[in-house]
C-alpha cells in the first residue's frame, strides 16, 4: 500500500471514530456560546470536521483518470434523433 | 390566509420553471432522464441535496428532537454529512464515468452489463422498486399534511396531497430531469435558508435567551435527556453510521450522478454536503429541544416547528417558511417519481424490447404516461393507507438500501465478483426485510414504553432479537448492521466460489489495470483471465 492511500485511510478511520464521542454521552455542559449543548456542539464541530475531510480527499485523491472519459456508445447520436 | 397565498406563489414558480424546461426538452431519453448528462456544478450540487432531503430533514428532525433530544443530529445528520459525501466521491464519480462511457442510465443497466446477466438486473430492480415506492407515497402524504397544516385546516389533506402530487406530476412530466433539477435550486435555497431564518425569528420574539431556556432542560431531572445522551443506546448510536450508505443506491441518487455535466461538478459536491446538513439540521434539531419547552405535550411532535413559526413568526413569513417545507417534500418526491419512471423505462420497456419497437420517441411518451398513472396511484394510495405502514416501509428501505452498497462498491471495484455474489447479497437483504418485518410485526403489542428496558422477542434465543420502543434489535444493533455485514459476506464468499464475468466483460469495466500493472501485477491479471475462460 502506497504511503498516501495509508495516510488517508487512516485518517478516514480517524474522523470516522471521532464521530463516537462516549465522552460527552451524559454531559449537557459546557454551554457553547452560553446556548449550546456540548454533546451539539461537538457534532456540529463534526459537520465541519467532515467537509474539511472531504476538502482533503478532493485535493490529495482525486480520480483524474476519470475525468477525460470519452463516451463509447455509437449510436447515441442516432438514438438523439 | 396569508401562507396559503404565499405557498400558492411558491408552487406557480415551481410550474413556471417546469414549464421553462419543456421548452428546452428533446424527444429522447437520455434528455428527458438525464438532462442530456449536462447538469452544471452548482446546479448539481443543489439538486443532488435537494434529492436526498425530505420533509423528514426539517419536520422529522424537529420532531424527533422533541421527543428524544440533541443526540438526534449526531445520528443522523452529522453521520450522514461524513458518510454520504464519502460515497459520492467514490461511489457517485465512478458511476458517472461508467454511465458516461457506456450510456448507463439506471443502476440496474449497469449490474446487468457488468455481470452479463439480465436476471440479476431484474432480481434488484424488483427490490428497488419495492423499497422505493413507499418513499414516494409517504412523500405526498408528508405534503399533504403540511399543507393542511400551514392552512390551519383551510386545504384539507386529500386536496393538499393532490396539490402535491399534481405539481410534481407536471414538474415531472413536462420538464424531466432538467425541469426536475432547475426547480431544485430554487427549492434547495428557500429551505437551507429556513433554518437560519426561523432560529433568528423565534429567538428575536422569546422573552428570554437560548440559554435560559436550555440552562431549564439541563437543571429538571426530567427534561436533562433532552440535552445529553443518556437515553441513546451507543450500539444504536453507532449502528446508525451505516444507514446513510443508503443515499447512494437509492435510484434517484445514482441516478443524478449520471446526470452531471462532468466529474469536476462531483468536488464541489462532496466538500459542502456536510456543511448544508449542518445548516439545515442544526437549528431544526436546536428548535426542536426549545420547543419541548415553548410548546410542551404536543400529540405529534413533528409539527413543532409549524407551530413554533405559528406563534412566533409574522404571517407573511411562516407563510415563505412553509414553503421552505414544502420545497424539502417536492424536491426528493420529483427525483423520486422521475427516478421510478426512468427505471420502468429503461430496465423494462426498453430492455425487453419496447425501444427497439418504439424508438427514442415512444420511449418518453411510455414514462410520461408512466408518471401519470404512478403519482395517481400513489396519490391513491396515499389516501386509503394508514401512513404508519409506509413509515414503517420507508425505516426498512434505508437498511435495504444502505445493505445493498456491497453490490455497488463490488461491481465497481471488485473484478472478481460475481452475478451470483451479487444475487446472494440481494436474497439476503430481502431475506433480513421481511424477517424484519415479521419480528417489528409479532413485537409490536409488547413494544417498551419510553424509557423502558428492551424486550426480549424469543427469550429462548437470549438477547438475539430485541424490541425497544420503535425498532427490533440484534444484540443491541440495528438490522442494518447484520444485514450490511452480512450482504458484504454473501458477496464474496459466493463469488468466490463461483465462476467470473468475460475476460472481455473484465478488462470493459477495468480497463486501466492490465497496461498499469507490470511484473507480478501482470501475471496477475492473466492469471485472472485464464481463470475467467475457464469459467466460461
């Protein structure tokens, strides 16, 4: 396995455990920004943890032999017709 | 008076955008499904948002925050905002490249190719569909309702789901995908904007601040569930991070996915997922846990917001902000309808034989007819069936679908694998709905209370089937856990034991793998190929 897919699976394991907060199970405290539920906060914290996730799968593997993918169907002109 | 008239105003938009689209539609179907695979990047993400959020995401999360607390946004929106942009960028681009290389339009014409069998496309097109509809059905009964809410009973439920129902007929009809998708801009705005709209709304009127009230919940020993976990079993906590690989075999999913323009439009996609459950999740479920002690004791919790927005909101505005609602219902119920209809098209008409008979043209004409008579027959439906059947259904559908990834991830990324692999998965899935069922049905009268010890199903079988007070357990997991796993297993133990696709089939769907690989690699692949002809 190549250094980079080890590192990011890794770090999809990671964030993906990161997503079982035992630790705030019975806590409501502390209130972030005076209102919020620690237990809601962290899993808001989450959402943006996710898309910072995304952000780095989207630069570091993206599947650029994807994207010059030419269409190999004949007779979709005819079909368009 | 006044929200009727704004929910009016809202639904003439939706038809003027329809009907925009029609002018544009071509009389073949890759246009009319797939909006000629050139759905654009922002368009793309809007809609493919738009297809997955239901009612559910803004009256279900509130109402199930009322009832059960904060720990519902961590069960299903963030888990969802990480799993479900995982499987677009792995998942949803590889479809896309595969629809565009070989003109897929469903799933199931991809499986047939992919395993050389007719059968097995058929086998899941029958599970899909029968997952399927219930979604579609509970979709118009949801718009009914909020209809007749929004109204204060003014549209009565059987006119409020014909209003839903005939705007997404017409939505559907007229315009096809590209009307279907220009409608989900508009829609995916009002309704990521109606969070944040309702939370300042409510929070300018209440007496006192956020905090004071939630400083109330955490301090009463009755109401502390409602800002902790404390009543949220971790297995059922954790088991729910496996329903959101649902979202992409749902057909209208994959189906979007091959509506792009191109793979780039997938990056901006995957990146702002999670953060548009967040803003849509978040102040539903904060709203939710507030209205527990604004609006205490209501019979039917889903309707917290409607009436949060009812005593706290100017008219004109509840009125914009049932609309943001009723966006969420149409927006997944178009995808939905369209998705239904592109299925019967394509895997059955035309796969046996009513294209090369009827051409391009009947083709559209056969699912505009289609769409007519299956949004009636739901509408139908819709009103003679207790919704509780079909929420049940639904509950079971994301399990189904959620167990059927192992089918997709092998067809995409699994040379090995095989039709029988993929049948075994399916009988196995279908298997675990219907002993589901059974076990939800027998348990039903001897269900816990709130906050009440699971029960036992079969105390002879120990803690092997559970019964909470809404689901059937397995040792303290959901279904979906066995049945993922499971599906997983049959995959590839029957593939295994079983002969693979063409060497031709192979090296179709993976054709980078024989010229990238070199020594060992190589001999590898040959030694595959050899294996595949002897299979034959």
């Amino acid at each position: 396995m190549k250094l980079k897919t080890f590192l990011l699976t890794a770090l999809l394991a990671v964030v993906y455990v990161l997503h079982q907060d035992f630790w705030n199970w019975k806590e409501a405290y502390p209130l972030v920004f005076g209102f919020l539920p620690i237990g809601l906060a962290y899993q808001a914290g989450y959402s943006i943890l996710a898309a910072a996730m995304m952000a780095v799968l989207v630069r570091v593997a993206w599947p650029n032999h994807l994207e010059n993918v030419e269409s190999e169907v004949k007779d979709l002109k005819e079909d368009r017709s | 008076m006044i929200p009727v008239i704004v929910v009016s105003i809202y639904l003439v938009i939706i038809g003027v955008i329809g009907s925009l689209a029609f002018r544009k539609s071509k009389a073949n179907t890759e246009d009319f499904f797939l909006a000629n695979r050139a759905v654009g990047s922002m368009v793309f993400f809007l809609s493919i948002f738009a297809t997955n959020m239901t009612a559910f995401a803004i009256l279900g999360s509130s109402g199930q925050a009322y009832r059960q607390g904060i720990g519902i946004y961590g069960l299903m929106a963030s888990s969802s905002g990480f799993v479900i942009p995982l499987t677009i960028f792995f998942i949803g681009t590889r479809l896309w490249a595969i629809g565009k290389r070989f003109g897929h339009q469903t799933q199931v014409s991809f499986f047939r190719d992919r395993w050389e069998c007719s059968a097995i496309g058929t086998v899941i097109f029958a599970l899909s569909v029968a997952m399927l509809v219930p979604y579609m059905i509970i979709s118009i009964m949801g718009g009914g309702r909020v209809l007749t809410d929004i109204s204060g009973g003014r549209v009565v439920y059987p006119l409020g789901c014909a209003v839903v129902a005939l705007v997404v007929t017409a939505n559907v009809f007229f315009g096809g995908m590209r009307g279907t998708v220009w409608v989900n801009v508009f829609q995916t705005l009002l309704f990521l904007l109606f969070g944040a709209v309702a939370v300042a709304v409510i929070s300018h009127s209440l007496p006192g601040s956020f905090g004071d009230y939630i400083q109330k919940i955490a301090t009463n020993p009755k109401t502390r569930y409602l800002v902790t976990r404390e009543r949220m079993p971790e297995r059922y906590f954790w088991s729910y991070t496996l329903i959101p690989l649902s979202s992409i075999m749902f057909p209208h999913m994959a189906i979007m996915c091959f509506a792009a323009r191109r793979i780039t439009a997938f990056k901006r996609t995957v990146v702002l997922y999670p953060l548009a459950i967040l803003a849509i999740w978040l102040p539903c479920v904060f709203l939710g846990v507030l209205g527990s002690q604004l609006e205490p004791g209501l019979k039917n919790p889903d309707g917290i917001l409607l009436h949060l927005l009812t005593d706290h909101a100017p008219v004109w505005l509840a009125g914009i902000l049932g609309a943001g609602i009723i966006s969420a219902v149409m927006g997944s119920d178009t995808h939905q309808v369209l998705a239904v209809s592109t299925m019967f098209t394509k895997d059955v008409f035309a796969h046996y034989g009513g294209k090369a008979k009827y051409g391009e043209r009947g083709s559209v004409h056969f699912a505009r007819g289609f769409i007519v008579v299956v949004t009636l027959i739901a509408y139908i439906v819709a009103l003679i069936t207790p919704a509780s059947i079909f929420e049940l259904a639904v509950r079971f559908a994301f399990s189904g679908f959620a167990a059927m990834a192992p089918v997709m991830i092998a067809a995409l990324f699994w040379k090995r694998s095989t039709k029988y692999g993929a049948l075994a998965s399916t009988l196995w899935v279908a298997g675990w709905l219907l002993l589901t069922w059974y076990l939800q049905n027998i348990s039903d009268a001897s269900a816990p209370g709130p906050g009440k010890p699971p029960l036992l199903i079969f105390p002879a079988l120990g803690h092997l089937f559970e019964r909470t007070i809404v689901n059937v357990t397995v040792y303290g997991f959901l279904p979906v856990v066995p049945m993922v796993f499971g599906s997983a297993l049959c995959m590839i133990v029957v593939s295994l034991l079983t002969a693979p696709p063409s060497a031709e089939t192979i090296t179709k769907y993976f054709p980078g793998r024989k010229s990238e690989s070199s020594g060992q690699g190589a001999e590898t692949d040959q030694a595959f190929e050899q294996l595949a002809a002897r299979g034959r």
